[in-house]
C-alpha cells in the first residue's frame, strides 16, 4: 500500500466502524467498534513454508464463491465523511464492495470486502448466505488485470457488531488473506444484532 493507503487504512480502523445492512425500508443500520481501539500488529501464526505467492496489485472487478452462490461484480468504497468505512448503496442491482484502502486480493495484507445481507424493499443481499461458508470452501477475486486471486475459507465468525474485532479484520499479517463481512444473527428492529466475518487465505491455486 502507498503511506497514504496505509494512513487511510489505520484511520479506517481506529475510527467507529459502519458495517451495515439496508432495512426494510431500504435504511442503513451501522455497528461502532470502540474508537480507542488502535489495531496492533497481528501476524500470522501459520507456517508460511506453503503459503501462495503474493500477487500485484490490481482491483477487484468481481467475487465468486462457489459454495454459496455468489457471482458478484465489486465496486470501490471509500470512507464516509464521519470517518467510518463505507459500504454499497441500497439497490436492486446489489453488489459487493471492496474497500481501497486496504490491499488488493492477493497482496500482503488483508483485503476487505463488504456487501449486504438484506437490500431494504428489495429483499436479500449479495452475502445473505456468508454465514454458511465452511472452511477450506473457495473464494475467487478476480482482478482487473485478469488475474484470479483464489482464496480458502481459514474461518467465520459471527460477532456481536459492539465488540467487532478491530485488530483481527484489520491487524497487520505476513500472508494475502481477504476478509468479507457482512450483517448477521437476530433482526433487532430494521438490522441485526451481529457482524458475519469470513477469513480466508490465498492458496497456492492462484496465478
């Protein structure tokens, strides 16, 4: 990432996280982390010995996961003026997030995509079925310059959106691993209680 990158991905993180989901009413229902929460340095505690080449940098332009039925194109998020990360627009036509301030899938770091469990009047969202993955089932970026970054689930985790794991999204690692994130558990009135993560890791399938 470039300093700048880098100063936008820590603000990201320190800052209160919105990760939300449309209601029915189409509205966005947000979590905050603890703002005094200041991401450390998590490395990775698998051997690297077989882990996968980093790839370059390149956007993602679409998502696939098999397992699930997600065949999504990604869009570009940013943060939203309150300093939170911003998530995909409430429409029929949902569709995934990447966020760019963080690696793109494939390089050192973890690369962040977010989408919705619901879309408001619209009905489900593009990761209405996150919380399904297993682990070791495959998740395909694929990226602007025509590579495909393939990663295997490591683990998920559904959390209460008040304790959302700052540190383990956003924590440094030695390794390209991708982090999909998304709305989940018990509705509590036009959202939900939780926060679903995916971790997963790149695998020596990819290019």
């Amino acid at each position: 990432m470039t300093s700048l990158s880098r100063r936008a991905f820590a603000t990201a993180a320190m800052a209160s996280l919105l990760v939300s989901c449309g209601g029915p009413r189409g509205e966005s229902q947000g979590s905050t982390a603890n703002p005094a929460s200041t991401p450390r340095p998590s490395r990775s505690s698998r051997s690297s010995a077989n882990a996968a080449h980093a790839l370059g940098r390149s956007v993602p332009v679409r998502l696939q996961i098999p397992a699930i039925g997600v065949d999504t194109p990604v869009i570009r998020l940013g943060l939203a003026s309150d300093g939170s990360v911003q998530v995909p627009p409430v429409t029929a036509d949902d569709r995934a997030g990447w966020y760019r301030h963080s690696p793109t899938p494939g390089q050192v770091g973890p690369s962040v995509i977010l989408g919705h469990a619901t879309v408001g009047a619209y009905g489900d969202g593009v990761f209405r079925h996150l919380a399904r993955l297993r682990q070791g089932e495959r998740i395909v970026a694929r990226l602007e310059n025509g590579a495909a970054a393939v990663f295997a689930v490591s683990s998920v985790r559904t959390v209460a959106k008040a304790e959302f794991p700052v540190d383990a999204v956003y924590g440094d690692v030695d390794r390209p691993e991708l982090r999909l994130i998304t709305c989940g558990g018990p509705r509590t009135g036009d959202g939900y209680r939780d926060n679903v993560i995916v971790f997963a890791a790149l695998t020596p399938a990819s290019p």
